[in-house]
C-alpha cells in the first residue's frame, strides 16, 4: 500500500509566507531604487539651469564626450551605411525596385541607425568612463571632500557631463548622419553602379526636415540618458575596484535599455 505523505499546514503557511515576504522585498527594493533615481535625476537637471556654471569643465566634457567619440560614431556610421545599401539593394532587387535604396539608407540613417547606433556606441565610451571616473572619486572619498569645501558635487562634478551629453550627441548624430549617407553613396555609385545624379537627387527628394530633426532630437534624449546613467552609477558606487567595476557595468547596460526603450516611444510620438 503506498504511504500517504501528510504534510503540516504551519509549514505550507510559512513557506507561503516566505516567497510573499520574498516577492515584496523585491518589489520594494525595485520602487526604492526607481525613487533614487528620480530624485538624483531631478536634483541633477535642476543643477543645470541654476548659476554658477563651471565653463572649464563644461569645456572639457565637450571635448570628451564630442571630439574623442566622433571617431568611433564616424567608422559605426560609414560602415553602416554601407552595408544598409548592400542589404537594401540585395532585398530590392527581388520586386524590381533599386531606384528605392537612396531613400531607404537615407531615411534609416537618419530617423533611426543614426542616433540609436552612436548612442549606443557613446554609451559604451562616455558612459562607462564616466561612471568609472566619478566611481573613483567616491572610492577615495574626494566627492566628501567637495561637500567638505561647501562645493556642490551635483553642480561640479555632473552638471557639466549632463550638459555636454545633451549637446554633443545631436552635433555627433549630425555628422553622422552625412557619413551614413555617403557610405551608402560610395557603394551604390561605386558597387552596385548607380548613377550619382540620380542618386543624389532621389536623397534630396525623399528627405524632409522632420526625418533630420527627429534624429536630432533622439539623439539629445539619448545623450541625456547616458550622461546621466553613467553619473548616476559612478555617484552611488560601491566601495572598492570591485564596486567601480559594477557600477561602470551597470552605467553601460542601464544606459543601452533605456535608449532602445526611449526610442520605441519617441518614434511613436513623432511617427505616429
């Protein structure tokens, strides 16, 4: 006869209680964290429009964040390009419609690869060097030092890599934007033997001022987004080389989510 295994209801009642207790501490952790963040992000934009300013640094994370990326915003840009005609002409060819591969580089370019793809890249550079920087700082208890100089550290040390951010990526997506579309330039004219009379003139018409302002304006968001990621980990890092690390990971794949999610709903307000 098989045994019947009775099990206590105070045990159930307890290992119920725990996986709700476990549930609910989750839950508050992920509401405590949201309400950090909001509040670093509020007291971190407020600093941004409230004097002084400190136009050295803001100078300096110009030149950071802006001149030492384009290179690598210039290459992604090229070569995505590039590929998006190759990819382009290879599917169009099958209903007959090559003459569609100007616009459609153009305006892939420019609405979407463009922005999202340097900030991305910017994200990978900027932000893990940011919060890595300020990590630092907190490690060795220099932003204690500040608050001990009657300086403000939000003013100091984040204001200026928000501000530059915010500015620079739009300047970034620009260029490349112009280096998206010619590499898809280079290998229609060149490749695939396109007419560049043609294919230049078929650009201008099928490009229209919101295509190259929605791409801008992604691209301030996104350079938002990561400035302020990057400051926000390396603000609240852990002790060690252990918790710069984390943070600098954090400042990263934080940053990269939340463009793709930003994304998806600024294309839905300018597009829908």
């Amino acid at each position: 006869m098989p045994k019947t295994i009775h099990q206590n209801p105070q045990h159930i009642v307890s290992m119920v209680q725990s996986i709700c207790q476990g549930i609910g501490k989750s839950i508050f952790s992920f509401l405590q964290s949201i309400g950090v963040l909001t509040m670093f992000i509020g007291k971190a934009t407020v600093q941004c429009f409230i004097p002084t300013f400190y136009p050295k640094l803001i100078l300096k994370q110009f030149i950071d964040i802006g001149y030492y990326s384009l290179p690598v915003v210039g290459m992604t840009a090229l070569f995505t390009g590039m590929v998006l005609a190759l990819q382009s002409y290879t599917g169009f060819t099958r209903f007959n419609a090559e003459s569609a591969v100007a616009g459609v580089v153009a305006l892939s370019v420019t609405r979407e690869l463009a922005p999202v793809l340097a900030g991305l890249m910017v994200a990978g550079r900027v932000g893990a060097s940011i919060a890595a920087e300020i990590g630092t700082m907190r490690v060795t208890e220099q932003i204690d030092a500040l608050v001990t100089l009657s300086v403000n550290p939000y003013k100091y040390l984040i204001a200026p890599r928000v501000i530059a951010g915010t500015l620079m990526l739009p300047i970034l997506v620009l260029i490349g934007d112009i280096i998206g579309i010619y590499g898809g330039y280079l290998v229609s004219i060149y490749n695939l033997g396109f007419s560049s009379g043609n294919y230049i003139a078929q650009t201008w018409d099928i490009l229209e001022r919101m295509d190259v302002l929605s791409g801008l304006l992604k691209a301030a968001a996104f350079g938002f987004i990561v400035s302020m990621m990057g400051c926000y980990h390396g603000f609240n890092s852990g002790r060690g080389a252990q918790g710069v690390g984390t943070a600098t990971t954090y400042a990263v794949v934080s940053a990269s989510i939340l463009i793709l999610v930003s994304n998806y709903i600024l294309t839905q307000v300018f597009f829908s």
